[in-house]
C-alpha cells in the first residue's frame, strides 16, 4: 500500500466517523425536539435525555483521549460543551430545568460543523 492510498483510508475513515457522529446527533436532536414539543410519553422523555446524555459522554470520553487526532485546544473547547449539555439533560430530567431549547440548538451547531 503506498502512502497516497493509505492516506485515502484514513481519511475516508474519518469521513465515516463524522457521518456516524452526525447522524447520532440528528437522531438525538429529534428526540430533544420531540421532547421539547411534548411529544413523548414519560418513559420515553427521560430516555430522550438519557440518549443525549450518553452519546456525550461517549464524545467526551472520546475526546479526552491523547489518540484524538482534533487539536488540544479544540477538544478541549468540546469537553467543555459535552459536560453542559450532560449537566443539562440531568437537569432537565430532574425537572429542575425545562428549557430544551438550548439543548437543540447546541446539539444542530456542532452536528452542522461537522459536514
């Protein structure tokens, strides 16, 4: 394999892995949105918040890893909105907060940066 082609794998790969993440945050925007228009039943709500809650902490997880390939300050900068948003969902589950709004909004910034 010459170093062209492999570099082609890689970044295919990582394609990949954005239109993954991508699509895991579209399915989670939904059930905020779904949420936030009173759309869920109750069992179904806390999951929607238990959905977002994980795939951020599996992106924080993620990113505070050294074999993250994104620049130090960037993932750090990404932690950061991770554990607000997982700080919200808990709060919102908790019904100490009912504004998903932000949440959503959030959640369509960083899933549209990364196409």
């Amino acid at each position: 394999m010459t170093f062209s082609s492999y570099d082609a794998v890689i970044e295919d790969s990582g394609r990949e892995a954005r239109s993954r993440e991508q699509r895991a945050l579209s399915h989670g925007i939904d059930l905020l949105r779904r949420l936030q228009g009173g759309d869920l039943a109750p069992p179904e709500d806390a999951e929607a918040l238990l959905f977002i809650r994980r795939l951020w902490a599996f992106f924080v997880e993620d990113l505070s890893s050294a074999r993250n390939g994104l620049p130090e300050k960037l993932r750090a900068e990404l932690i950061s909105i991770g554990l607000w948003i997982i700080r919200e969902a808990d709060r919102i589950r908790q019904e100490e907060s009912c504004d998903v709004a932000e949440l959503v909004e959030i959640n369509v910034i960083i899933r549209d940066a990364l196409a």
